[in-house]
C-alpha cells in the first residue's frame, strides 16, 4: 500500500549520528558521543509524536551503518523531513591538556544546513525556526566553528540563531527533502556535557527542537474530492491505530 501524500507530510526522519563502532566525540566524562545522541533521540522521538508527527529513527541499534546507508533509510519511510542528532566537540588544539580552557570556553548549540541539498531555502527556514525555538528555550549557540582555523570556518547561514552552512555533509547533501543537523551541545564541556546527559536537559532541548520542527512541517494536502453520484453508496472510512508515544530514554550517568 502506498501512503498517501497527506501521510507523507507528516514523516519526519530521525538520524542518530554515528554509531558503536565510530562513536564520534569524546565526552568530558568519557562517555562517546553516539551514547548522548541515541539518548537525546529517543526524547525527540518522543516529542515528536506527541505533537502529531510520524516519526522514524535511523541507526539508534548501535549497529554500523554507512552514511551513504541513511537518506536511502529516510525516503522508504517516506519522510518529508530529516533531522540528525549529534553532540559537539573543540578542535584538538583546544583537547591538549595544557589548553583545556580553550575547551570550556565553548559551549551551545549549533545548526548546519547544506546549499547542495535538494530543498536548501526549506532547510535553512527549518533551521531558522529551530534555532528561534532553541533561543526561546534558554538555549544559546555556540560560535567556535566559525573561528578562522583548521577544521573549522564554517560560513553563517544566520549568526543569530546559530545556523552554518557545511555544504559537504553527505546526510544532508543527499537528502530529496528539507534536512539539518543539530549539534546539541559541546560536551567537551564539563559542565554541558553534565547537563546533556540529564533528562531534565534532554526533555527541555527535545520540546524546544519539535517546537521548532512544528514550523517546517509541510502544509497538509487536502484529498480529492470524490465526484457526487446519487448510486454510490457511502463507505466505511478505515482509521489508522494511533502509534504508541516513545518510551523517554536511559539517562546517561557522568
């Protein structure tokens, strides 16, 4: 059975970033990145569904998935939109031990849309809405990937509500639909990475993000309209069960 194009608008497609075998970040209590970012997935998942979405998660096993592996993921759900989750870090000259402040002095969140996705005006308006729900949560972003050195300079796309430009990230360069990747904190940082991992924390950043996503969610389409015809006799119009809420996440233990 095919979903029809109302259904489809409200799919949004949850990408966990990173997996096991590539954690991503390090922790400033040792714990990897994927482990905040399946976490904080599971919330938004969560909150996505009580605002009315569809949601589907993409790699929250643990289990290796190539990149290239995800967008094909995000279409079969048939997904309007995509978002990736991750945690944020410091370059390494900022890690050595003899520079640690560097890493302390940067904390917040941060958003990054592609120029080479398929819709990046509907992205970066998505990203916009995000980074304004955020802000209004008591979120404020981080600026450190536009410092003018190695592995960073990431052009703004909107310096106010924290949005970057990385044209190259294959996710959303190769997403058909309006897609971001939201860095939800440096936990590099002690203090943010403590805070990442309380579901306090994760509960207040997941409502502010379906917030946000509200905004990017595509206009319903109204069904078309049946010609009248005095011999046809009325049908039974079958509703679909209501999914089940996602259960909130394992907290992490700093």
């Amino acid at each position: 059975m095919v979903a029809s194009g109302a259904a489809l608008a409200q799919v949004v497609a949850i990408d966990v970033g990173h997996d096991a075998a590539h954690p991503g970040a390090m922790g400033a209590y040792g714990q990897p990145e994927f482990e905040y970012n399946r976490a904080l997935a599971g919330v938004v998942d969560a909150q996505l569904r009580r605002a009315g979405w569809i949601t589907t998660r993409i790699q929250d096993t643990g289990a290796g998935m190539p990149l290239e592996a995800r967008v094909p993921r995000a279409v079969a759900a048939g997904a309007a939109l995509l978002v990736s989750i991750h945690h944020d870090s410091v370059q390494p000259r900022y890690l050595e031990s003899a520079q640690r402040e560097g890493g302390e002095r940067f904390r917040g969140y941060s958003l990054f849309v592609s120029r080479q996705n398929a819709q990046p005006e509907a992205s970066l308006a998505c990203a916009r809405a995000v980074g304004a729900a955020l802000q209004g949560a008591g979120f404020v972003p981080t600026t450190h990937h536009a410092e003018p050195i190695e592995g960073e300079n990431r052009p703004w796309a909107d310096a106010a509500l924290g949005v970057y430009f990385y044209d190259g990230l294959r996710v959303l360069r190769t997403a058909p639909m309006p897609a971001l990747l939201v860095e939800a904190g440096v936990i590099a940082h002690r203090d943010e990475a403590r805070a990442a991992a309380h579901p306090a924390y994760q509960e207040r950043f997941a409502a502010a993000l379906a917030r946000g996503l509200d905004a990017c969610r595509p206009p319903p389409q109204n069904p078309p309209q049946a010609s009248e015809s005095p011999k046809r006799a009325p049908g039974n119009h079958l509703r679909p069960a209501a999914s089940e809420l996602a259960r909130g996440s394992t907290a992490l233990q700093p």
